[in-house]
C-alpha cells in the first residue's frame, strides 16, 4: 500500500480528496482558446559544467539530489510546452520544480534525466 517511506494521511486519501467535486461540466470555448500560442524563444539551459548546476540539483531538504543532463529554466508557457514536447520525444523522465521545498525525492531523483 503505497511507497516505502511515504506517508499518506489517515485514511489513505489526499488532503483535498475528500471534497466533492464541482465545477466538472466543459468550460465554454473562448477567445483566448483560439488565440495562437507565442513562439517558445530562447531557453536558458544549465549544463553539469555550469557553474549554477550544482545549485539547481539540490533543494532545500538536502537528502536528495540528483544527476540531469541539463536544466532547462522555462519563464513562458510555450518554453514550458516546448521543453516537455522534447523530452517526451526524447523518451526522457522529466521533473518540475518551483521553489525547492520538497521533503521527498519526487524532484531530485536519480531517473530524472
């Protein structure tokens, strides 16, 4: 039941598991769904040689680190697009992160690529 050395809360369910659903009918079209998506631009992208690597492999629990062939620092919607698009071609596991706060090693995990 579940992973080794991950606790869920009593009950088996996510916190916000329990609340009914609403909301579930399909949005309406909208203008802003027929708008085209700007172009992705450059992407910044940090390299095991870099010196900013070693920062990015590791967040604020320390426990965890990992290993990727490079960092991509997406500011836009069509770079975030743009970089899951490849490494799903690429057939690479790929991992977000945000601030770094995370206690387990859902980020900075040895299969991220």
């Amino acid at each position: 039941k579940g992973t080794p050395g991950r606790t869920s809360p009593p009950g088996g369910r996510a916190a916000g598991g329990a609340a009914p659903r609403r909301g579930t009918a399909p949005a309406p079209p909208s203008a802003a769904a027929d708008q085209a998506v700007p172009a992705a631009g450059p992407i910044t992208t940090v390299a095991p040689g870099d010196k900013r690597y070693k920062d990015l492999v590791q967040g604020w629990n320390q426990r965890w680190s990992s290993a990727p062939e490079r960092i991509c620092l997406a500011e836009t919607t069509a770079q975030v697009r743009s970089v899951v698009q490849a490494a799903g071609t690429a057939g690479k596991r790929l991992t977000v992160r945000s601030g770094g706060h995370c206690f387990e090693d859902w980020v900075f995990n040895p299969d991220v690529q």
